[in-house]
C-alpha cells in the first residue's frame, strides 16, 4: 500500500526579527509526514518544535524553503479547516459548558443545531467526558479539560489534529492516563497526529515517528522510526526495545548539543 505524504516541509527556515537581532527559530528543515503517523517533536526550549507546529497551522509564515499541508498552503489548509489545534493551556471559556466550548468552532462554521448536537456528543464520547457537556471548566480537572480541549479540536472532523505538548502540565499520573486515551483515539479516528513534547517517554510510548531537534537555529538532528506494535499498553516502557528507541533518542538531543558544548 503507498503511503499518502499529509505534511512535506522542505528547506523551511524561519527568522523572526527582534530589537536584539534576528533570532533564527528553523533552519533548513526537511521532513515528509504520512497519512496516519503519529510524529513526535523533541528537543529542548527554544528548538523551534512549537514554530515549526505553527507553521504548519498558518500561525507563523516561513522566511525561506516551502510546505504544503494536503497538497496545498498552510493558507489554505486552514481555510479548508484541515486541522484541529490543541494547545499546552486547554482554553476553555469559562461562562461556557464544556459543551458550548466544543460547539464554538462548529457556531463559527455555521453548522445547523441537530448537526452541532450530534457532534458534540460524538466527541465527547471520543475522549470520555459523555455526561459532563453541560459542566462548567471549573468543575472539571486539569486532565479532564485538556480533554474537552481535545474533543473541541476534533469536533468539525479534521483529519490533522496538531498538539503543542497538551499534557505538560499535568502530572505523571494523569499524563500517563491521558497518553493511553490518545493512543486509543488516534487507533479509532486514524488522525495524522503532530505532537510536541519535552517528555522522552511520551515522545517514544506514542509516536510512529519521532523527529529530534536541536537548539537554535532549530535543525532536525535524527528521524526515528518507531519498531514498537501500534497495541502499546504502559507496560512496553520497561521493554528493552522502548528503552533502546528512548536511548537513541537521547543521544539525538545530546548531539543537538554538540555545538554548545
């Protein structure tokens, strides 16, 4: 079966001008992502993970190289509504329910009620949260928002959803729990999945793929492949082939580093 390519950045740099000079956030970045990859961006604050995201969103605009998001511009792939967008806060609207915050975007979209109704329940279903559609954020737990956050980005059907390491704040406990729902959501909807992490086990327990960065100017140092079976209970994290994936990527960061050191 050929593998369809969903994102394709080539040559893509990107510098933003400040009062100290300019600071180049990418440099050079070439990378394909496949339909139904989960890829992973690691490496340390200030790599350029989350601009790269941005990138591929129509948030921030290259300064050089090119990338095509369905075949076509950031542009018009978010004019064509290609992707939900989750963010490291949940930003949930607080005198909305969580089921008005899921409806938002398809208001927007001008979706009729019984359609937004059906939707609403569908991902809400999706990400376990049937029953608290008409609970406020307040009333829910960090995890539990970042959820209904989740559900909101997949409401209008997007087959791309973009994540800016959604569960950073959250702890060890219910992180790992919210890791397993992911994997479990991206088995059921088959979404191409671009997510950024500082987390090395995150990174190596949910991705396909796992692109490594460097620091300023952010480069791609190492593309991993992942070897583990898409069934990933948490247990796998002790297996000596996670641990050697988790090694290798290590190593990439340590190489990122090289320049500095």
């Amino acid at each position: 079966m050929s593998s369809e390519t969903i994102i394709s950045a080539r040559d893509l740099s990107l510098t933003f001008q400040t009062n100290d000079g300019p600071v180049h956030a990418l440099k050079d970045v070439s990378l394909d992502i496949e339909k139904g990859d989960f890829v992973s961006f690691i490496g340390p604050s200030g790599c350029g993970k989350t601009t790269f995201l941005r990138v591929m969103a129509d948030l921030e605009q290259p300064t050089a190289g090119a990338i095509t998001v369905n075949g076509v511009s950031p542009e018009e792939a978010r004019r064509a509504r290609a992707y939900g967008y989750v963010f490291q806060a949940a930003g949930l609207y607080p005198w909305r329910t969580i089921g008005g915050n899921i409806r938002l975007p398809l208001e927007i979209m001008g979706y009729s009620k019984p359609e937004m109704a059906e939707r609403v329940s569908r991902v809400l279903e999706l990400v376990e949260l049937a029953g608290f559609e008409n609970k406020f954020p307040w009333q829910l737990s960090g995890g539990m928002q970042q959820r209904a956050s989740i559900a909101r980005a997949l409401a209008f059907d997007a087959d791309i959803l973009l994540m800016d390491e959604p569960f950073g704040a959250l702890d060890e406990i219910v992180r790992d729990h919210l890791n397993e729902q992911l994997l479990h959501l991206w088995k059921r909807t088959n979404k191409t999945i671009a997510f950024v992490t500082h987390s090395i086990p995150e990174a190596v327990y949910l991705s396909t793929k796992i692109v490594v960065m460097s620091p300023r100017p952010g480069r791609i140092t190492d593309v991993i492949e992942s070897t583990l079976p898409r069934e990933r209970p948490l247990e796998i994290r002790d297996s000596p082939e996670f641990i050697e994936i988790a090694h290798r990527v290590r190593e990439g960061l340590r190489a990122g580093h090289g320049d500095d050191v």
